[in-house]
C-alpha cells in the first residue's frame, strides 16, 4: 500500500465525506419524524421502532461484514455498500405506510453497516502512531458536521418547502459520487499485517478478540455512549417541538448548534489523546456531554435560543467519544489484522443495547411518562460510560511520548 502523507490525506478527505454521508442518510429519519409522522399517523413508540429497527441491522451487519472485510479486503465490502445505502435513501421517499418505512429502514442498516467497520478499521491501519487518533478523529467526526449538523437543517428546510420526500433524494445523491471517488483512489491495504496475514484465519481467529478485557469494556462503553446518542437524536426534536413548542426549524437549529461541536470537539480532540492517553480524554468527554439533554430540559433556555445553541455547541463530545470507544481503544486491543471484527463487535453491542434497546424503551416510556424521560435517559447512558471508563486500560502507542 502506498504509505505516503499525500495518500494518507486523499483517504482522510474521501473517508470523512463518505462517513458523513452514511451518517447524514441514517440521521435524516430522524429530523424528519416531525413531517412524515403526522401523514403516517405514528406513535412516540412506532418512531422509536423506526429507529431501533435500522439499528439491530446495522448491528448485525457490521460485525459480519467487518469481519468479512478481514478476510477478504476493504474494497469489496465497502463499494457495494455505499451505493446501495445510497439507493436506499431514494427509495425512503418514495415509502407509502410505516410497513413500508420499517423495511426500507431495516434494509438501510443492513447497508450502512458496513461502512462503519471498514471505514474506520482502514484508517486505522492507513495512518502511523503518530497520527492515528488524528486521523480516525477527522474522519468519524464527519458524521457529526454532515450527520448532525447539516443533516438536521438540510432536511428541515427542504422538507418545508417541498416536503420530506424531497429530503430523502436530496441525500442520497453525495453517496454515489464518493463510491466513485472510492473505487477510483481508495487502494487495498495489501501490506499491512492485517487482511494478507490473516486470509486463512479460522472462527477461533476471529474469536480471539473476546479474550482481552478491554473490548468487553469497550462493548459496555459502547452501549452507555449510543444510548446518550440515540436517545438524543431520537426524541429531542419531538421534545422541542411538543414539549417546549418550538418549530421543527428551531429544533433543526439547535440539534444543528450540537452537531457542529460535536465535528469541531471530535476533530480536535482525538489527535489530543495520541498525546496524553484514550483513557483521561475519555473522562473529560463523557462528563461534558452529559450536559447536552440535561440543557434542552431547561425549560427558561428556550427562552434565550442563543444561550442554549452554545451550550449544546461547546457541550456535545459525542464524535471524540465514538473515535475513542469504539474505534481506537478496541483496535489497539484486539489482535493485529482484527481490528475490523474488534470494532463490529464494540458497534453490535452499542447498537443493540444503545441504538436498538434503548430507543424502543424511551419510546414506551415516552407514551407513559413523557418525552422528557427520555433524556434523562440520554444523560444516564453518558454516566454509564464515565463508570465503565475507570476500568479500562489505557491503549495509546507507548511509542508516542506524553507532553
């Protein structure tokens, strides 16, 4: 593979749009529940099923063909999967009944699954000590700038101005671009000790991965992370606007305001933690992002819509944590050429406990105690993960001197 810093940066900038793009096509449901859920006739809990249900398959999906991509290369998973995720956001516009949204979803995560795992395992391997927590923090900070930045405002201004069908072509239209600048640049990491190595690995290989105790912790840490995540995502754009009354463009601008610093903390921070360690970033970043649900049940901030858009802004670290927990600590844990399996795995278990379990419940909870239990919820998973946290061990190359 070519190790030079000019091919290093091609596949940064190509791997940060097309993660942004994975996420910009799976967040969109979600900001555009307050549109299509009045013509469906859906429930708090039939919007969370929607949620859940392209999470379990995103789950399950990431973890076989991340370990797939082990075996068999990058290249062959992920350029099938980003233009048919792609395909799949044209086709949600075109649903008729939540029968029809369930499936489409469904099969939506059975696509973008994979993108996770490969995307993140081949910057891993693509980027030297030195620079991978850097590199791995640009790129999957890309889904909070696309994802739950711009996603969250893109879709709401198009949807009230032409409708939310609209929306779903809209975004799916930048995937099939980049499955093209994949196929053309993005190379297969032949070199490394990974995927050449390892072709003949067999189940008990790739089971290996449980032996170390840092991937438990990291499936744990996971599940606490993509609880805060979804609850958020899921139920704070109908607490804004039913609970505090808000337009559903004052609830774009805000889950915007917290998208944008979670690009601009998850850009920076992880190259930080290439310097003092996972581990105490870790720390500081569940505590801070605690706050982000915590904020939006203020009811005097709406108030002050301003105040709020910056706490929500200088608040939200959740594109760091995921940089952390789900990609660097576990692919420094696991042995070399399974990094893929050691992050589908830590994603199958956030994404069933965090993105699957959790939506379905605070959906029931919702219809019986309100959405505000929702985020309390949120603020609870972030908690979770500062306790599994005290655990780890720290991964950081020893190589890389502390300043």
């Amino acid at each position: 593979m070519d190790h030079t810093r000019r091919y290093e940066n091609t596949l940064v900038i190509i791997l940060f749009f097309t993660w942004g793009t994975v996420f910009l096509d799976r967040m969109s449901q979600l900001y555009l529940a307050p549109y299509f859920a009045s013509e469906f006739h859906l429930t708090n809990e039939q919007i969370g099923l929607l949620a859940s249900v392209l999470a379990i398959c995103w789950a399950g999906s990431t973890f076989l063909f991340g370990a797939l991509s082990d075996r068999f290369g990058r290249r062959r998973i992920l350029i099938p999967a980003v233009f048919l995720f792609s395909a799949l956001s044209w086709v949600t516009g075109m649903a008729r009944s939540f029968e029809q949204l369930l499936l489409i979803r469904a099969l939506m995560g059975v696509a973008e699954g994979p993108c996770w795992s490969v995307i993140t395992a081949l910057i891993e391997e693509s980027s030297p000590p030195e620079r991978r927590g850097r590199n791995v923090g640009a790129v999957v900070s890309a889904a909070a700038l696309v994802g739950l930045a711009v996603a969250p405002v893109l879709t709401t201004q198009i949807a009230s101005r032409v409708g939310w069908r609209w929306a779903f072509f809209v975004a799916g239209i930048p995937g099939i671009m980049l499955g093209l600048l994949i196929w053309k640049f993005v190379k297969e990491p032949q070199g490394n000790a990974g995927i050449s190595a390892h072709r003949g690995a067999t189940l008990r290989h790739y089971l290996s991965v449980l032996r170390f105790r840092n991937v438990w912790l990291a499936c744990l840490g996971s599940a606490g992370f993509m609880t805060w995540l979804f609850l958020l995502n899921v139920f704070a754009p109908l607490y804004i606007t039913e609970v505090a009354h808000q337009p559903a463009t004052t609830a774009g601008f805000l889950l915007g305001a917290t998208g944008l610093g979670s690009f601009v903390l998850g850009f920076l921070l992880p190259s930080l933690s290439d310097q003092i360690g996972r581990k105490k970033l870790l720390f500081f970043l569940s505590v801070l992002s605690t706050a982000v649900p915590l904020a939006l049940l203020i009811p005097v901030l709406y108030g002050h819509l301003w105040t709020l858009a910056g706490i929500l802004f200088v608040a939200n670290g959740g594109q760091a944590i995921a940089s952390l927990i789900i990609v660097l600590v576990p692919a420094e844990s696991a042995p070399a050429g399974f990094a893929a399996t050691a992050i589908g795995l830590v994603t199958l278990v956030g994404e069933i406990m965090g993105a699957t379990a959790a939506p379905a419940l605070g959906g029931a909870l919702a219809e019986q105690f309100g959405l505000g239990t929702t985020l309390w919820l949120s603020a609870g998973g972030m908690a979770f993960l500062f306790l599994v946290t005290l655990l780890l061990t720290e991964t950081r190359p020893r190589s890389i001197p502390s300043q």
